[in-house]
C-alpha cells in the first residue's frame, strides 16, 4: 500500500509540472487559454509517458522471450531473431506514434 502511495503522488506531481511552467504565462494575461494550454502539455506529457511505457514493457518482453527461445534451442537462433528484429521494429514505432500525438498536442 505505500508503494501505491507514493507512485500515486508522483504521478500527482509529474502532472502538475506543466502546470506549473505555463504558470507564469497566465500572469501575463493568458486568462481562459492558458487552461487550455495546460491540459495540453498534460495530454502531451501522458502520450509520451505512457507510449514508452508501453515500449519498455514490451520491448523487454520480446527481449526476454527470445533469449530464453535460442538458449533453448541455439540452431533456430537465426530465425528467432529477424523475427526479433521485426517484433522490435514494429514495437517502436509504437513510441514514435506517441511522439507524433504529443507534438501535435503541443501548442
């Protein structure tokens, strides 16, 4: 339960930080827009994290699994790893996915 805790807080903090930077624009007289510009940096902030979450995760995955594929059987190793290639290729394209949608999001 504390873990959840303390992961619970930092994501609370993590999401406050482009608040807090586009902060000193409203004071400027951004009024109604700069909400609209920080749930934006949010939005944009959430895609990437999570994009290369989801990465990692299965990056690590396939990593894994391939390993303890051709450590099981050496003489299909060739075989094993274009399709890791492949797998890996397709998984990061993911992330880049990701980037794309926080680059828009980002006025």
């Amino acid at each position: 339960m504390k873990i959840m805790t303390r992961t619970f807080f930092w994501i609370l903090v993590m999401a406050a930080f482009p608040a807090l930077a586009l902060a000193a624009d409203g004071a400027a007289g951004g009024g109604a827009e700069t909400g609209m510009n920080a749930g934006k940096a949010i939005g944009a902030g959430i895609a990437i994290g999570l994009a290369g979450l989801g990465c990692g995760i299965g990056m690590g995955i396939t990593a894994g699994n391939t390993t303890a594929g051709i450590a099981r059987n050496p003489g299909a190793a060739g075989a094993m790893f274009t399709n890791f290639i492949l797998g890996m290729v397709l998984i990061e394209s993911i992330g880049i996915y990701g980037l794309l949608i926080a680059f828009m999001l980002v006025p």
